[in-house]
C-alpha cells in the first residue's frame, strides 16, 4: 500500500472517491439540502484549492483519501472504498495526515456514519451533534501528542 500527498492532477480521482464513498455511506443520513452542499463543496475549485489531500494506492488505483485545510488542522474529507474497508488504510491515511501536523491536535466534523472510525483513531467529541446547511455532523477533537 502506498500513502502519499496526491498532486493537483489527482485530486479529480480522489473527489470522485469521496462522491462515490458519500452516496453509499452517508448520503443515506443527509437531507436533499446537504446532499447538494456536500456536492457543491467538492466543486468549489476555491475550497479545493486550500485542501492537501492525500492518497491511498494499491496497484496504482487510488482506494482511500483524506483531505485537510486550516494548515493540516483539521480533516475535511476521508474516506475509503468500501471493498477496502477494515483493512488499516484510513489508520494509515490518518497517521500520513498527522506526520504533517504541527498543530498537536486535528479536527473534525465527523458524519453520523464516521463517528466510531473517529473514535476508534482517538478522536473525543467536542460538542452534540450539529447540522449546517442539511449536514449532519459531530465536531471532534484528537490530541496527536498522545499518539
């Protein structure tokens, strides 16, 4: 398995990802209005701009991502094929994002579907659950000085 920062060229490969994995996952959990926000906003060529994203490959096919912005402060988008689910990927994405980090600490606002993975690489819920423009999510907080 390769985990690597992706270059701008991929980033098409990696939003696709992220759309596939949304609709299967968590779109189920959303309202019409945050399906369109979540789409809108992997479309937004500004918001793209401040992501750095990074990318899981096994045999050269792109199978995970994880973006974050607010200097690799917080995760933005993460996810995985789910033929490549349970496999250690998104730990390793994660561990990638944080050797990047200079915060000590990552955030996020996690979806209904995520909130165990989260759990599961450390993260603690910061507040109850929100919604902003028909999406649903947890904000969380991980301390990576104790990783």
């Amino acid at each position: 398995m390769e985990i690597r920062e992706l270059a701008c060229s991929e980033f098409d490969t990696a939003l696709q990802l992220a759309w596939t994995g949304f609709q299967k996952y968590e779109s189920p959990d959303y309202s019409e209005e945050g399906i369109q926000a979540f789409w809108d906003s992997i479309h937004d060529k500004d918001y793209i701009k401040m992501l750095r994203i990074y990318g899981a490959f096994e045999n050269r096919n792109m199978v995970g991502m994880l973006a974050t912005r607010s200097s690799g402060s917080h995760i933005a988008l993460f996810f995985v094929d789910g033929m490549y689910h349970r496999k250690g990927i998104g730990r390793q994405l994660f561990e990638k994002a944080c050797s990047d980090n200079i915060s000590g600490t990552i955030t996020v606002n996690s979806s209904p579907y995520a909130i165990e993975v989260y759990h599961n690489l450390g993260f603690a819920d910061t507040d109850i659950e929100q919604v902003t423009d028909g999406l649903r999510y947890t904000p969380m907080v991980c301390s990576l000085k104790t990783k």
